[in-house]
C-alpha cells in the first residue's frame, strides 16, 4: 500500500524513504503512467489558476475603460491636462495589448502553462516598462484609476505566479520522468546495438578461423605441391631452360662479333643506300636490315650474294674506307663465306633453341607453375581477408567499448534521477 501511495502521489515527508526494486523492462510503462497521473493531477490546478488569470487580465481591460472615460480631476492646468491625455492613451493602448497577448490557452497540461507563464512574463515585463513613466504621469490627473490599474497589474502579476508555483514542483517532476523515459530509450537502444555488435563480433570471429584453416590448408598443399616430383621435374626443367638461354646469348653475341669488323663498311653502305647514291636491291636491303637488328639469325640465310656486292665495293673504294679497313672487312669475310664455319654455328643455335622450345613445352604440359600460382593466389586471398577481418574486429571492438561506457554512464544518470523522482533506496533489476 505505502509503495502505491508513493508511486502514485501521496505525499510523503522527504526523510520518508521506502526500498523500491523496479523490473527495467517494467520501468518504461510505469513512468509513462506516473507522468499521466501526475498531469491529470495538475490539470485541474492548471485550469483553476487560468480562471484567476483571465479574471484579473479582464478587470485590467475593464480599468482600461475606466481610465479612458474619467475626467481629471480639477485644477490641473491646460499643460498638464495635455501631457495626462497623451500618456493615458500610452496607458491604455498597454492595457490593450496585455490583454490581447494575455489569452490563457485551453491546453492544460503543465508543459502548456509553464510556457505560457514564460510568455505571458516576458510580455508583462515589457508593457511594464513602456507603461511605467506614462502610470507616473497620469498619476497627478487620475489618482484613483491610477491606483486600481497598479493594483490590477499586481493582481495579475501574482496570479502568473501563483500558476508556476503550483506547477512548479509538479512540472519539474514531470520533465524529470520524461528525461528518465528517454534514458530508457536510450539504454533499450544502446542495448540493441550492444547485442548487435557482440553478434558481428562473434560472426567475425567465425569468419577469422575459417580464413586461418583455409591459410593452414594452402600452406599445407603449397608445401606437399612443391615436394612433389612434377615440381622437381619442373624446376630441373626450368634450369636446363635457362642454361640454354645462356648458351643461346653467347651463340647470339659471336654471332653479332662476326660482323663488328663489316661495321663501318655496313654502315656507309646502308647510308648510301638511304641517299640513293647507290642502290640495294629489296633483298640486300633485307639484310642489311637483319645484320643490323638479329646477325644471329642473318647467317641462316645465304649471304652470297650480299657479301659479293660488299667486296666489289670495298675494292672498288665506293666506300671511302681506309686501306688497313678494306683489308680487315674483307679477311672477315672471307670468313663469313666459309660455309662449314658458319654451318657450326647455324645448326649449334638450332639446336639449343629446339632444345629449348621442347623444354618449353613439357614445361607447359605440366602446369606446374599455374597450379603453384592458383595456391599462392588463394594464399594471398586469405591473408588479405585475415588482415581485412582483423580491421573490422578492431573496429567493432572499439565501438563496443565507446557503447558500453555509454551504458555505464545512462545507467548510472537513469539511477540517480530514479531516486530522485522515487525515493533514495530505489533500484533497478535489469
């Protein structure tokens, strides 16, 4: 019984204190319901305390008129009856616009008169002060209307204030149940995301282990696949392979020295060539263009007929070349036209690069390297993920820290406005 007297407004002395457990999924409906009880509690007082108001802002609209239809009082001199007359329109026209703002609203609940009292204040106090020098002026003309007029402002003035002290207490305890309604809220919100965050936290932990099993399972194969014996057959491949490009540039680069003394003759002739001082034909041209470019490949083809049209202009001096050059272009190629050297050479490269290219195949056959390149792709793919995943934990863990030191702080706030609405001994059972 005493619980429910406390609960719904019986006063109580405020040394009076009862222990009180609330149920926190409870507490919202009980507030909302005592801030209801504590309205219908205030309405009537609210409505009675407007009654008073627009009674005494209808008496000063009623001393308006009084004050514009009195006479002065005799023996005031014609200045002074003047300067009365003009500062009791000012008083009037005041007197007007108090009671014009001064509408009491038909909402009565104490949200609606605690900002109508705010209003209607801010509003008296401005009249006030515009009326105050005029009331001084009219109080020599109109003593007695004077008097009833100050007394009318007083009157109203102390109604205002009896309306707030009435809702005062009870307002405020209002506000304060409504700031607990939303720390509720707050907490049921807080609460939700909480939940929500500990479940990603949990999903991503899940998906964390799972990429670490499919890392350990990729290392796992990566390791077995490079112990197999198609990957040892691969890489033996692989260095028979490069082995062979070795043998391959140095065939390419004695090649290439064969015609480093054909140089200068090569280049005047590929000059000339350009200004049409002499000729080539389309396929001495051809090799001009492949000595210059790949002489490897050059001695493949029958330099005959080139080497025979170099000579006859060497010797001729077409060339302008010097005679320790002339003998030195064509000793080499002399050498050039010796089939059997140059055969070696030929049919050594073909070899090396039919080796090769037969490596090259088996090579490909195999897909040795393809397969070690898809595991290391999924490597990667998973330690990507990991570190991605990590983020987002991190992430979440921090939100969850700033959330809870959120809770923390609504708890404890939610607790003490509790207590000040309720009662010191009051707690809350989550």
């Amino acid at each position: 019984m005493k619980f429910i007297e406390r609960l719904f407004g019986k006063k109580q002395e405020k040394e009076e204190s009862y222990s009180v457990v609330f149920e926190f999924k409870e507490l919202s409906g009980i507030v909302k319901d005592e801030a209801r009880k504590q309205e219908d509690v205030l309405r009537p007082v609210v409505k009675e305390k407007y009654e008073n108001i627009g009674q005494a802002s209808r008496e000063l609209n009623t001393l308006k008129k009084e004050l514009l239809a009195a006479d002065p009082i005799q023996g005031a001199s014609k200045r002074g009856e003047k300067l009365g007359d003009s500062n009791r329109d000012n008083v009037a026209n005041n007197l007007k616009l108090i009671y014009d703002k001064l509408k009491v609203p038909g909402n009565t609940s104490p949200a609606a008169a605690s900002d109508f009292y705010t209003d209607s204040k801010s509003t008296l106090k401005t009249v006030l002060d515009n009326t105050r020098r005029s009331l001084l002026y009219i109080k020599a003309l109109y003593p007695q209307e004077h008097q009833r007029i100050n007394q009318g402002l007083a009157d109203l003035e102390d109604a205002l204030d009896e309306l707030y002290s009435s809702i005062m207490k009870g307002n405020g305890r209002i506000n304060k149940l409504q700031i607990i309604s939303g720390e509720i809220d707050d907490i049921v919100r807080i609460h939700r995301e909480i939940e929500l965050g500990t479940k990603k936290m949990r999903d991503l932990g899940e998906k964390y282990e799972s990429a670490r099993t499919r890392l350990s399972d990729y290392d796992s194969k990566l390791t077995e696949f490079e112990n197999s014996r198609d990957f040892e057959r691969a890489q033996k491949i692989e260095t028979e392979i490069q082995l062979l490009n070795t043998k391959i540039a140095d065939l390419n680069s004695e090649a290439r020295r064969l015609f480093t003394p054909l140089s200068k003759a090569i280049s005047r002739m590929e000059k000339q060539d350009e200004n049409d001082r002499c000729v080539l034909s389309p396929e001495n041209r051809e090799i001009l263009k492949t000595i210059n470019e790949d002489p490897a490949y050059v001695i493949e083809y029958d330099l005959g007929p080139f080497l025979s049209e170099l000579t006859n202009r060497i010797e001729s001096g077409e060339l302008g070349l010097k005679d320790q050059m002339c003998d030195k272009a064509l000793k080499q190629i002399l050498i050039l036209n010796d089939k059997k050297s140059m055969g070696s050479i030929v049919e050594q490269r073909k070899k090396y690069l039919s080796e090769r290219e037969s490596l090259n195949q088996e090579l490909n056959d195999l897909s040795t390297y393809q397969k070690r390149e898809e595991i290391e792709r999924d490597i990667e793919k998973q330690r990507t993920l990991i570190s991605s995943v990590n983020s987002d934990i991190e992430s979440e863990r921090k939100h969850l820290g700033i959330l809870e030191e959120e809770m923390e702080r609504i708890n404890s706030k939610l607790i003490s406005d509790i207590r000040y609405v309720f009662g010191d001994e009051t707690e809350i059972r989550y």
